[in-house]
C-alpha cells in the first residue's frame, strides 16, 4: 500500500489532512474504478514518498515533480479519522434509492416545490434565485455526489485561466447533475493553492442532526496574503478573492440552512431538492399537531347524499305593521297610573282569588296609586339615615312574593318604578336546596342586591334557623328583609311627589332567564322599551278601557307580566290573577271567571287547556262567548296547535268561536315576537303548514307528502308586532340571512326588546347587537336585531311559524332534533297508564365525540316493571321510526323525584346535572348505545409512515420552535374611547369610580358562603385615596418606594394595594404570619421595605415578644395601621 511508504512524521499537518481528505473523497465516488483510484490516488501520494520506495513500489510509474510550500498552516475546526468513518458514507440502499428517484424525476415533474435551495460551489443556477430556503438540516449521506461533481469541476476549471473561473462563479453559469458528474479528471498543474483551502474559504462548519459523521471544515485565513502547503499541480485563484466570497460579496455559492447558518453545496440545485425531499419525511401542515385526533380514530359518518338543501332565495327583513300615535298615550307607565289613579280611583285594576277559586281581594286603581306612592316614599326615606339613605335611584331590589299573592306584588313593582329603584322579581325560595337556587343566587350577587321586598305572610314562610332567622340560602349574598304591607309603610307629605319623567332608556326593571345549561342570567328592561311594548300590545290586541282580563299565567314574568301587570295598567283594565295553586284544586276555575265576568281576554297556556278539557264533565253551564281574544302564550311549540284543536272542538258548543284563539310567540330578550290577531267573525282561519320531519333535522322546509307518521303540522303565530321589524338567521356561526325554505334563529328589530344581559357585557353583544350579513358576509343595513332563541321561519302572507327554541335544540349527528318533539312522541305512546304528561324531560349529553339523546320520565307508582319496559321499548321505535334518531338512555324514575320549576314544571338543567352526577336513582333503566352510537373507533392499522407526533417530538429533540402565540393587536388608542384610553389601574379605577361608582368590584365570602363585605369602585377608590393620603403623611414616602402589604387576603388587602398605587410606591404582597405560631416569621429584609402596612391584630403580633425573639424588631420599618 502507498500509505505504508509515507513517512508521516515529516510531513505538515494541514498538508496530511488536505491529501487524505483529497483520497477519501475520489474513494467515496462511486463512478470510478478500481483502476482509476488507484493512478488518482498515487498522483496525490507520489510526491511524499521516497523515490527509493516508490520504485520498488510502482516500477512503471513515474513520479510526479513536487514543491510544496511552506506557510502559516489552516486553522480546521474537525479531522477526519478514516477507516470505520469512511464506510458510513457508503450507503448502497440510499444510492439506489436516489438513482431511482432520479429516474423517476426525469420521467414525471415534481408537483409538490421543492423545499430546499441548494448551489454549486462553483456554478451557480439561475433558478435559485427563486428557490425557497431549506428549512431542515443537510446530511452527509449524499456525499459521493456531491464531492465528486464538485471536485471533477474543480480539476476541469482549473486548466483554464483563474481568473475567468471566478468570474463565472460570481455571474452564476449553470450546469446539470449529468454535466457535473460526466466531467473527465484531466491533469492539474499550479502552486498558488490548496483544494481544502478552496473549500475552506467558502464553507463554515457545523455539526448535523443525522446519522451521517459530521463533515470536515476549515476556517479562513486571517489574513488574504498567508498561504498553505499546496500541491505544485493545481492553480487556483488567490485566497483572498475566495475569502471576499465567503464574507458576502458573492452569495451565490451559500445556502441558508434552518437555523441561518450559510452552508456551501457541491451538488445542483435539482438533485439536492430530490435528495432532502426523500430524506425527510412529508410534514403535515402545523394546525395539525394541535387539532384532537378524533377524525382518525372515529368513524365519521357519512352525510347522506340525499339530503335536503334549501333552495329558495335570500329572505328580506320582514316589516310589522306601523306603531300607532294615539293622543291621549302616557309618556311613561308611571304617568298612566297616577292618571288613572287620582281619575278614576274606584275602577277595579286585579282582582285576587282564595284557593277555592273565589275572588277575595279586589284593588282599585286609587289603591294602587297610593299604597305604591307610600312604599316609594319608605324606601327612599325610611329606610336608613338622610344623609345615608340604604336605596338611592338606580339600585336593585329582588321582589319576593308567592304566586298567590299578584296583589302584593303589583304594589311592590309600580311602588320600585315610582322610586326609580329597579326592580328584579325572583321565585320564593322554599328550602336551601332549591333547584336552581344557587344561580339565583349568583343573579343577586352580580346585580348587587342587598333588600328584598316581601309579604308579612311570605316572610313568615320562609325557612328559618333555630333561632328564628332566614336561613342563607346557599350562593344567595347577604339580604335585608322589608315588609312591604301597608301597615309597615309610612304615609309621605303632601308636598311630596315622585319623580316621573318620561320614559327614556334607563333600566326599568330586570327579568330572570334560565338558559340551557342552567345558568340565570337577568334581562334588563329599559322605561321606554317598558312603554312601547305597551302600546305594541295594546295596538295588536286592540285593548280598550274597561276590558276584564282573566290572567292563568306567571305575574312575575313574561307574558303574565306584560299583559297582566302593564298593558291593563296601560288601558285601564280589570285584570282576575288565577294563581297555580288554584289551578290545581279547581283546572276550570279560569273557564268560569271569564263566564262569570265577560272577560274578553283570557291568558293561558296550552296546559291549562288539557286540564280545563278534562275537567269539562264537573261543570257545563259555562259560556266563552265572551271571549275574543284566547292568547295562547306557548304557542311558539309546534305541539300546541293539537290542544288548541281539541279545547275547540269541546268549547265551540259553549260560545267559543273560531278566530279567538290567538297564539303567540314571546321571549325574555325579544319580549313579544309575533301575536296572531283577532279575527272578523265568518273569514277563514290561516292555513297551516304540513313540514317534513326529516327536513327539519336539516333545517330545511319541505312539504310532507310521504308518511304522515313523519309530519308535524304547525300553525302561525301571527304577524310581527306593530313597529318591529323580524328577519331569519343561521343559528350557528355568523348572523347570515336564510333562505326563504330555510329554518334559522327568529331575531326582531324594534324598541320593545330588552337592552343588554345585565353585568354580561360580551354575552349582551352576541344576542342585543346583532347586525344581519348576506351570503358574502357584508352587513345587512345597520339596524342591530336581537336574537329571540326561537327557531322558525316567516311563511306566505308574512305570518310567523315556530317550530321550535334553541334551548331545546338537539344536535345529534349534524341533525337538528327538538326536544318537544321527542317529548310529544313519547307521549303519544299510551303514556297516562305508565307516565305523568308533565313530567318527561329530554336533553342531549355529549358521549365519544358526539350528543345524545337522554329521556328521563317519572314513572307512575301503580305502574309495573313489565308495563314500564314495554312502554319504553315502544317509544324508542316511535322515535326511531319518526325522527330517525336512536335514544341513548332512557330512564323511569319514582314520582315527585325530578326537581322542578317553582310552577310545577320539570327543571332540565338540573335534571341533566343529576344524570351525569349519576344520582337519579332511576327505577328502570334502558340503555340503547347500539342504536345511536355509531362512529365507534376504526380497527387499529398500521401507520403507513412517520406520523404527526414523530415528527413533533423529532423537531422538538432537534430545538426547533414548533409554533408561538400572540395577543391581538391593540391598535391605536382614539380619545373617544374612554375604556381604553386609561392604561393603567390606579387610572382605570379612578374612572370607575365616577363612571360606574355603584359597580361591586370584590365580594368577601365566610366558610359558610355569607357575604361578609363588598367594595363598589367608589368605595375601593375611597379606601385607596385615604390610604395614599396615609402613605405621604405618616409614611414620608418618595415615588418608587417599596410598600410591604400585611394583610389576610380581603378587601383591605385590595385596598392597600391601590393605595400604593395612587402614592406611586411599589406594593409588596407578603403573607402574614399565624396568630398561634410562637416564632412569626416575615421575609421583610428581602423587600427592603420603607414602611409595612397591616392590621391592628397583625401589628401587636410583630411587636409581641415572641416576634421580638425571632426579629429585632428596631430592624423594621414604619409600621402603619391602616385600620385607625
């Protein structure tokens, strides 16, 4: 072997290292023979060896002339060491599979662009200029093409002239993968450089990720004139021009490589690109790593080509008919009953019943004016001191009265409006454990309620402790009870008056709402919106003075409250409150007040027509004859329109005509969206629509003409109300307008809508401030609408259809479902022998990546376990059968176990709470996940490559960044916008406290849940300036000085904090050492605190003697108590 006659020792280091590189490199080359290596490398080798040894060797061979000469040696940043290394380059499987991608990519063009940009070191391609960066790390496994085309155009180039072959570096001449490696290996003759000080001026080393050794790298020369040992053999250019490249001035011959580090390529363009592209595996795009890979393991299924889609044009905003001006209309609702009043005092305004059915107090509308006159007199005045009142105008109070007590209330509402105290009606709490009782709670706190007003009667039914006082309700803040009976209230001073201006858009009253997750949220009602709604109802319901009104309804909310409490207000009516309780001893006691009083209007809901049609047979000398308005208040369900049919059908022979039924549609947010009108006696009821039920699971309108056992026929609920305005929206994803056969959320545009979710600000804007967009997502008009929550569609001649609400929307497999339906089949399965009408709830629980449907029913006690299965097997092939939808858990409870609503009804959210808490304790139980679960998980396969979190991990382990976060862009601040134009919190809550001056801030709660203390932004700006003033007159505190906080966490702590604020110090937070510890110990050295502000039972503890023993006490700063 050659290698064995170099004598080792006498040669340079840099010279060894350049001519072993310089033999690796023509070995690792694959297109060379045997033969061919072996004259290359005695070429490199001859002129190191003795001229002895070398004919012994190679008797043939001449050897070739040498001068090397000698110069400041190249600085390497790696050697070589040969042998085992030099075999990890040769890989035969990675160049049979570049050889085949080559061939490959010959024949068919690339689709995907290529990742990588890679330059020859010597040629440069003109399409790299376009070329994006890699942006994954080079391996060494390609190097036998690379150095081998690299090379060979160095010993082709250098025969000709240096100076042209830089040039034709620098202006970028191409060549192919072909040409490069075609190149023959001609004789090389020059002194002026090295091979390895080439590459060592236009590579930088580094160390790679891959399995591949890293590559050998040199550094520049410090210097242009130093020179290395060169072979005589090669002429190369003048390694400061080679240097000159590599610090920038021509950039053709780098590539920046993930991290930016520039790296010198020998191979083209193209085949570098082929090579990193099979080397890496395909990357998936970056959402994909965050994004639940539920999609790969669940079955998806299919949507059914089939489908209904809506086919009609765009809708338009459907206009009601214009609002009225009459002349003698009050500005205010106030003004309407001091008018009537002081004018007419003994007309009757309500009229109470006993709970026999009886009439057993009749109030008069002068009784009214004064008895609500003195409470607004007491609340105002005699509440607390005059220089501290206990209610001021604007603040909240709840309203606590039974439902068989409308008298009392009335007076407390219109005595709140009289002192323009808002008003907030809840349900009477009967236990702690009331279902719902806790969001009630959490409605009070946030509004900011402190006094309830009740009855002499309902306080005394109140649950009470041991020693007489009201229970704590459980999350129900703190509460002062006031006795709102005539007796307790005190007479005003004639040169008294309430303040009644007209109505504008400050809060009236708030009205509580139940959403679909059981959360209470409160709707706040403007004056104005109060009045207008007034004169919408009293226009579409043609209301006239003197009018009788039989009311079966809640009185606290909603329609009951409209019509019962402000619309007869209004106009002058005589309204007969048939309470709940009633109703239950005696289901026909309204159908005999409005014989036994003419009334005109009646009401009810289409439970209250059930059971006055099943106790028709105990009385049947009654006549409706009377009536010309039967106001179904629940028309907006589908199923109503049965009972309506068969209360007619009964009553039409007792005087009941035709055109009186009137349903209605109504919301908390939206109020009254859609009454039907009276209708002329002789002319034709309204059509009805015959709807496909399985076009409505896919919100589109179709016509069943196929099974009747799929259809639902639904009737109108009327037009929009006088001076609204009503358009159709998608019910998901942005407010887009429907088509005209396309099912979507009702939203109305008119002044008689509520104003906002009170304290919700971002829920408010999503259901109060909804702007209508076209299919292209441009607004339609600049007219906000408000979201009504019922699902529907505007049909021909304008009149309004409800076909369901979006609190009972089920979504099961991207159909729409809705509960009253499910309900409705249910019952249609013979449920009187084996269920309560009343008491069956549906809802939708989430289980493997999609809802399902749950029925929970209370089971009758004389039913039988054998009845029961069998009643529940029928219902869930009814629901198969017509909603094509499996029932996931069907469920028989004991009776009287389901918690319900303070009006006999099943309360859902709580009923849902307990089934997934798995405390029902159901009687019979049938479980069914066969029929509905249907994506169940993919047989598990082989993955067919590396997946998305190998690839994480690999860039992870590599110090890549996967992805980053960033906040939204504030934008610019404008001096109009006064919520952000504070940027900091001492500013902010300065401007709380004139802008919002009664908003609490922070509630302290004990162990048991009792609000012990508040702080309203006054009050904790207060607190703030008093401690600041504290800071600089006792403290001599400077700007910027350390405030050590000693507090137990509360308000005060809160308080000091701000204080520190508004004096420009800086609080430092330090927790406060135990009452019971004999050694307290304080980390105050560390804050290097000017002064310490604490509590008077915290500064005796610091200056105790136990503390005295631990600390030196004369160490500490000024201690402030801030409690003086």
């Amino acid at each position: 072997c050659l290698l064995s006659l170099i004598d080792f020792r006498q040669l340079p280091e840099p010279v060894l290292l350049e001519q072993v590189h310089n033999i690796v490199w023509i070995r690792v080359s694959r297109d060379i023979t045997q033969k061919g290596y072996e004259k290359k490398r005695s070429k490199l080798l001859s002129p190191y060896i003795p001229q002895t040894q070398v004919q012994k060797e190679h008797r043939n061979q001449t050897p070739a002339p040498s001068a090397p000469q000698t110069s400041a040696p190249s600085k390497y940043h790696r050697t070589r060491s040969g042998g085992a290394r030099d075999e990890r380059y040769r890989s035969d499987i990675h160049t049979e599979a570049v050889q085949a991608a080559l061939a490959k990519h010959k024949e068919q063009k690339m689709a995907l662009p290529m990742p990588t940009k890679r330059r020859s070191t010597f040629v440069q391609s003109p399409a790299d200029a376009c070329t994006p960066p890699d942006t994954s790390s080079a391996s060494e496994d390609e190097g036998s093409l690379r150095r081998q085309a690299a090379l060979s155009a160095v010993l082709q180039q250098s025969l000709q002239n240096a100076e042209s072959w830089i040039n034709r570096s620098i202006q970028g001449s191409s060549t192919s993968s072909s040409a490069s490696s075609t190149l023959s290996h001609g004789e090389v003759k020059g002194t002026s450089g090295s091979l390895a000080d080439v590459f060592a001026n236009t590579r930088i080393g580094r160390s790679w990720n891959f399995s591949a050794p890293p590559d050998v790298t040199t550094t520049t020369s410090s210097s242009s004139s130093s020179s290395s040992i060169r072979p005589a053999n090669i002429d190369l250019p003048p390694s400061g021009i080679v240097k000159g490249m590599h610090k920038g001035s021509n950039r053709s011959s780098l590539m920046d490589t993930a991290d930016g580090v520039p790296v010198n390529s020998r191979v083209s363009t193209k085949i570098q690109q082929l090579l990193n592209t099979l080397k890496r595996p395909k990357r998936p795009p970056l959402k994909e790593f965050f994004v639940d890979d539920s999609e790969e393991i669940v079955e998806v299924p299919q949507p059914d080509p089939n489908q209904p889609k809506p086919e009609g044009r765009q809708m338009t905003p459907v206009k009601g008919e214009p609002l009225g001006v009459i002349c003698n209309w009050p500005p205010a609702l106030e003004s309407a009953l001091q008018r009537w009043g002081t004018t007419q005092a003994k007309c009757p305004c309500l009229t109470a019943l006993d709970v026999t059915g009886k009439p057993v107090y009749t109030l008069t509308y002068g009784k009214l004016w004064s008895r609500s006159l003195k409470l607004a007199y007491t609340l105002l005045n005699k509440l607390g001191t005059k220089n501290e009142p206990v209610l001021k105008p604007g603040d909240r109070v709840a309203l606590v009265y039974p439902n068989n007590d409308p008298v009392m209330f009335m007076v407390a509402f219109h005595g709140c409006l009289l002192a323009e105290v808002i008003p907030v009606p809840i349900e009477v709490p009967l236990t702690r454990k009331d279902a719902g009782g806790q969001q009630i709670g959490f409605l009070l706190g946030s509004c900011g309620i402190a006094l309830a007003l009740t009855s002499e009667v309902c306080l005394k039914g109140l649950p009470k402790t041991q020693n007489g006082e009201i229970v704590q309700f459980k999350g129900w803040p703190r509460l002062k009870w006031v006795v709102t009976d005539s007796k307790y209230l005190s007479k005003p001073p004639k040169d008294w008056q309430p303040h009644i201006s007209p109505a504008g858009t400050e809060p009236a009253y708030i009205e509580y709402k139940t959403s679909k997750e059981g959360s209470v949220m409160g709707v706040t009602v403007s004056r104005l919106a109060m009045l207008s709604h007034c004169q919408a109802l009293s226009q579409a319901c043609n209301y006239s003075e003197g009018e009788t009104v039989v009311n079966v309804l809640d009185f606290k909310k909603d329609a009951g409250l409209w019509h019962g409490m402000f619309a007869n207000v209004m106009n002058k009516m005589h309204t007969i409150s048939v309470p709940y309780s009633v109703m239950k001893t005696c289901p026909l006691s309204w159908v005999q007040r409005v014989h036994a009083h003419k009334a005109k209007v009646a009401l009810v809901k289409c439970r209250d027509l059930h059971w006055a049609m099943m106790a028709h047979r105990d009385q049947r000398d009654v006549s409706l004859s009377s009536l010309r308005m039967l106001i179904v208040t629940d028309g907006a369900n589908p199923w109503s329109v049965s009972s309506c049919d068969a209360f007619l059908s009964l009553f039409q022979s007792h005087g009941l005509k035709p055109e009186a039924i009137c349903p209605c549609a109504t919301s908390a947010e939206a109020m009254t969206v859609a009454i039907r009108r009276p209708g002329v006696p002789g002319a034709p009821l309204p059509g009805r629509a015959i709807l496909s039920m399985n076009g409505l699971s896919y919100g589109v309108i179709r016509v069943n003409t196929e099974d009747k056992n799929s259809a639902l026929t639904v009737q109108d609920v009327g037009h929009v109300m006088p001076g609204g305005m009503m358009c159709i929206v998608k019910p998901d994803g942005p407010p887009q307008l429907c088509k005209t056969d396309e099912i979507g959320e009702i939203c109305v545009s008119s002044r008689t809508g509520g104003m906002m979710y009170f304290g919700l600000a971002g829920v408010t804007k999503n259901t109060f401030e909804v702007i209508p967009v076209n299919s292209a997502g441009s607004p339609v008009g600049d007219v906000p609408f408000i979201r009504s929550g019922l699902l529907g569609f505007v049909g021909p001649g304008s009149l309004v259809f409800v076909v369901g609400k979006m609190d009972g929307l089920l979504m099961v497999s991207g159909r729409r479902h809705n509960a009253d339906d499910i309900v409705a089949t249910g019952l249609a399965v013979e449920s009187i022998k084996t269920v309560y009408r009343g008491r069956i709830a549906v809802f939708s629980v989430s289980v493997f990546y999609d809802e399902r449907i749950v029925v929970v029913a209370e089971q009758r006690p004389d039913a039988s376990e054998e009845d029961s299965f069998q009643w529940m097997s029928r219902v869930l092939q009814a629901i198969d059968s017509i909603h094509q939808v499996g029932v996931y858990c069907l469920a028989l409870v004991p009776a009287n176990t389901l918690p319900k609503t303070p009006l006999g009804g099943i309360h859902i959210s709580q009923t849902k709470q307990l089934f997934l808490e798995g405390s029902l304790h159901p009687c019979n139980i049938l479980m069914c996940p066969h029929t509905c679960v249907t994506n169940l998980p993919k047989p598990r396969q082989k993955q067919p490559g590396v997946g998305p979190a190998s690839v994480m991990v690999g860039n992870l382990v590599a110090g890549k960044r996967i992805a980053q976060a960033a906040g939204r862009d504030l934008g610019q601040i404008e001096e109009n916008d006064l919520v952000r134009k504070h940027q900091f919190l001492a500013e902010i809550l300065q401007w709380r406290a004139q802008a919002t001056p009664d908003h609490v801030l922070f509630m302290l709660l004990n162990a048991k849940g009792t609000t012990v203390c508040t702080a309203s932004c006054l009050q904790l700006h207060k607190r703030a300036e008093r401690i600041a003033a504290v800071l600089g007159d006792k403290g001599h505190l400077n700007a910027g000085d350390n405030v050590v906080l000693l507090y137990p966490p509360g308000i005060e702590l809160i308080a000091a904090f701000y204080g520190c604020l508004y004096a420009g110090c800086i609080p430092v937070t330090v927790r406060p050492p135990h009452a019971r510890t004999s050694r307290p110990r304080c980390p105050l050295s560390v804050s290097k605190a000017a002064c310490i502000l604490t509590t008077q039972t915290l500064m005796r503890l610091l200056r105790s003697r136990e503390a005295a023993a631990a600390v030196d006490v004369k160490t500490w700063p000024t201690i402030i108590d801030t409690g003086e």
